[in-house]
C-alpha cells in the first residue's frame, strides 16, 4: 500500500483509479476546485483527511474513512460505492451515500439533507443524523444507538432492524416492510402510514395520527403519548401499556390498552377489536 501524507489536492480527478493509498493527514481542496478525487478506487484507508470539494469517492471498493471531516460543499460525496467502513467522521454534504452496499457507520456526526439513498446492506451504530430524506428505498439497515432528526426518514425501507434508537421526524417509515423497531422513541406525526409487516416492540410513540393503512402491523408493550386518531383502517394486533388519546377505525385485528380517551367509529369496515384492560 502507498503512503500519501499531508498533502493537499484540488485538481481534477487528483487521484482517479489509486489501487491500495493509505492517505493520511490530506486536504482536498483549494482553488482548482476539482471533483471527483478518488473514483473509480480500490482497497483505500483515509485517515485525518479533510473533504471541501464535490464527490469524492464514486464507484470505489473496499474503502476505509477514520476521523476525517466532509463539508457542506462535499457534496454527494459516496456514490456507487460497495465495502465501505466509516468510523468518528463528519459527514456534513448534501446526498451522501447513494446506490452504496455493505457499509459500517460507527461514532459519526451526520448533516446531509438526503442520505442514504437506495443503499443495501448498512450498519450504523453511536452515531447521531440531521437529514430531510433519511435512508430512501434502502435495504436490510442494521442501526443501533443511533439519533436522527429529520422529516421523511426511512420511507421504503425493508428487512431491517433498529434497537435503543431515538427519531425525532415525521412521515417516517411510510410503506416500509419486513421491519423491527425496538427499545426505542419514535417522536413525530404520521407514523408509518401504509407499512406492511412492521412490528414495534418496548418502543415509546409520539404524535399525532400514527399507524393509518398499515397491514400486519404489531405492537408489543408499547406507550403511545399525545396519539390521536390512531390505527385508522389498519391491520394490527397491539398491546399497549399507556392511555391512547383516540383510536379511530382499526380495520382487523385486536388492540389491549389500558385506557382511551375516545374510540371513533364511523366506517361499517372497522371491525378491529379494541379490549380495555385499566379501571
């Protein structure tokens, strides 16, 4: 492997086609302002590097980014990338991580409006995320740990897993399928409207109007705070352990709760049950 340290690139394709460069304590940037420093690169460990300029890495293989910074004129910085692992990095550009596979996200600081794009097979961990469009149509997500503030996250997603998570973001997890969310707070309106095979377990839901149009949808041991107009023409089995607000229309299925403020009933197909279990 090829050594490259405390240099600075602003060309154009600095560094196109590298076949195994360690580079360490780099600066991309600089009036040139060329893009696309290392596309088309293989077997890459970046280490204290620091990205200002536009998509860096395109259609690389095996790539290893440690304690570095992306800016906000990094833009679509990963792109048709596969083999990726990025540890105690900032990734602060718009459209990070598009049509990527097999990626590790680990203790990063993450500002990109739309990240994650159609990405399959990505593990995130102690990290925390500011992001418009979070995880669009991506697969098989494995997060853990992991802090979002966003607004229309992880819609389309599928068979993926999320434990001792905290969202704050509304819209999310519209017509996802084959999900698990678990031990964690989801904060935010309109939850996971048309989801299919979607089960929360130990979670805490807040927010108006949660879980409409859904199919096979399971809650396990779940608070539900300031939850109005809930399950709205949906196929659930849940069990609930806090005071509903209101539960409206429940297409099939069966609700215990241990208190509802109010159950509305006005569509001759809302044949949900809904057992309530406090004094």
């Amino acid at each position: 492997m090829v050594n490259i340290e405390n240099q600075n690139f602003d060309q154009e394709r600095a560094l196109y086609n590298s076949d195994g460069a360690c580079l360490n304590n780099c600066k991309f940037d600089g009036p040139l302002d060329g893009e696309s420093a290392l596309k088309e690169s293989r077997n890459i460990s970046v280490n204290n590097c620091f990205f200002n300029l536009r998509y860096p890495f395109w259609h690389d293989d095996n790539l290893s980014i440690n304690n570095s910074e992306m800016t906000d004129k990094c833009r679509a910085s990963l792109w048709y990338s596969k083999n990726i692992s990025i540890n105690n990095t900032r990734m602060h550009g718009i459209k990070a991580l598009r049509e990527c596979e097999n990626v590790s996200i680990h203790d990063c600081d993450i500002v990109s409006p739309e990240f994650g794009w159609s990405v399959k097979n990505i593990t995130m961990c102690d990290s925390k995320a500011v992001s418009e469009y979070f995880m669009m149509r991506s697969e098989n997500l494995s997060f853990n740990k992991v802090e979002l503030k966003g607004k229309y996250s992880f819609q389309y997603i599928t068979e993926s897993f999320f434990d001792n998570c905290n969202f704050d973001t509304k819209d999310s997890f519209w017509h996802a399928k084959d999900v698990v969310i678990r031990n964690s707070t989801i904060k935010g309106e309109y939850l996971a409207w048309y989801c299919e095979n979607v089960t929360f377990e130990n979670c805490t839901i807040i927010g108006t109007q949660p879980l409409c149009y859904c199919k096979n949808l399971k809650l396990i041991n779940c608070k539900m705070i300031e939850s109005d107009l809930a399950f709205e023409k949906s196929e659930v089995e849940a069990t609930l352990v806090s005071e509903v607000v209101s539960i409206k229309n429940p297409k099939s299925g069966k609700i215990v709760v241990p208190k509802v403020g109010e159950i509305i009933r006005d569509d001759p197909n809302s044949q949900g049950e809904i057992e309530i279990i406090g004094s």
